[in-house]
C-alpha cells in the first residue's frame, strides 16, 4: 500500500500549494500546484488500480489484518545456487525475464545488472525486464533505476504487458522483488495480499531468486516461490552476485 499513499501525499502537496498560491495571489505557485496535485491523483488511481484495490480501501482497511481461514502450509526446500552455475544456465537460455525490485535499489546493482544482461545478449539470449506497478518505494522507482544504467526503454515491460510470457521463459531471474512475486497473492485467500496482482515469475521454467537473507518482504509475508522445485536462491548482496555471474563469463 505504502507507494500508493506516498503518490496520494504528492498530490495533497500539490493541493496544498495550490491553496496557498491562491492566498499569496502568487499564479506560479497555483499553476504548479495544480499540476502536481491531478498528476498525483491521476498516478495514486492508476497505482490502485494495478493493485486490484480501490483508495478507499488502501487508506481505511485494517493494517496487515489477515483475511478468514488458515493460511497455506510451506512444503519444499530451498535450494541454494552459486553465480558460476547461474552464469551457465542464464547463458544456455534462449529467453530470461529479469524482475527487479527493492532489493537491487537497495543495492545500487542496476549497473552490474546492466553489464550481465549485455553479456547475456553478446550469446543471443533474448533479455527483458518486467516490472510491477507498485515495486520499490515510490512509483516509478524501477523504471528510473534502470534509466540511470542505459537500459533501452524498449527492453522495459510493464506487468500487463509480459506476464502472460513467464510460462515460455527459461530463466526469471528475481533481483530483490518479493511480494510483487509471491504466488500467495493467487493461490492463498488467507494471505494479506491475496488478491493483488503479481508478476507470475513462477511459471517460468527456472527461477532464480537473489536475496539477502530469508527475511520477508515489506508486506511480512512469506513467499512460498522460495521453496518451489523450480526455484534457486542465489544469497548475498545483489550487485556481488551480478558483478561474480559476470566474472563467470
């Protein structure tokens, strides 16, 4: 909910100004005010949208309240991976999806991310990036990110756009993305985020999932994707893990 309640904070800034450019009679402050203030709104309703939620219910539901019945057991086990190992199986694929998420913000890894995806195009390998409405801190988080390192805009997909392509995927390689990937959002009607939209990682032949540690994610939420057969976790940091798999070349 959070990135949806800091664009709606944006547009009470911008009305704010608005207001006070009326009291001053000052019309640079009223004009910026208003642009601020309907970009904002316009965003937190696109934003809501994207997360199956209406304002209303991300301003006044019950905090982490936790839907009826009892929540879906865990089953499996984790299976740790190494960069060297990533390197070969990301460049023996034909197609690989990269998902980034708060954890390569975190990281400052987008330029390691850059470098790894160029080596993977150099052996053929058809690259993209899908990105979920709502990853990060603020909207756009993701998107500017990957600005900042050179990644075409073509490259860059929105949720909408390449979600259905996950199950003709070889490779989804997860960089810090947790609760726009957690499946419960689907198949749990217990979990607090049943019902958002989520990038079906899952689908993919093989997930590789780089994380830090097995901490949940901003929701607290467990994600079972960690114990799925088809998923292997690479531990550490997320720009070390990019720059070794890049050494691996």
């Amino acid at each position: 909910d959070m990135p949806v309640v800091i664009s709606l904070f944006n547009a009470f800034t911008g009305l704010a100004v608005a207001l006070e450019g009326f009291v001053l009679g000052n019309s640079a402050m009223i004009i910026a005010g208003i642009i601020v203030g309907s970009s904002g709104t316009l965003l937190t309703l696109m934003m809501a949208k994207a997360m199956n939620r209406s304002v209303s219910n991300v301003l006044f539901s019950n905090w982490a309240a936790l839907a009826s019945g009892e929540a879906q057991a865990v089953t499996g086990s984790l299976k740790p991976m190494e960069p060297p190992d990533a390197a070969i199986q990301m460049a023996y694929a034909a197609k690989v999806i990269i998902v980034p998420g708060y954890g390569m913000a975190v990281a400052q890894a987008q330029h390691a991310l850059r470098e790894m995806v160029d080596l993977l195009k150099a052996e053929g390998v058809r690259v993209r990036y899908a990105i979920h409405p709502v990853a990060g801190r603020m909207p756009g988080h993701m998107n500017v990110l990957l600005a900042e390192a050179n990644v075409p805009y073509e490259d860059v997909l929105e949720m909408d756009d390449i979600n259905r392509d996950f199950a003709t995927t070889d490779v989804a390689f997860v960089i810090g993305a947790n609760d726009t990937t957690n499946p419960s959002a689907r198949t749990d009607p217990s979990s607090p985020i049943y019902g958002m939209p989520v990038l079906e990682v899952d689908k993919a032949r093989m997930v590789m999932f780089v994380k830090r540690s097995m901490a949940s994610g901003y929701a607290g939420v467990d994600n079972p994707l960690f114990f799925n057969d088809n998923t292997m976790m690479l531990f550490g940091d997320a720009k070390k893990m990019c720059e070794d798999v890049v050494k691996a070349f």
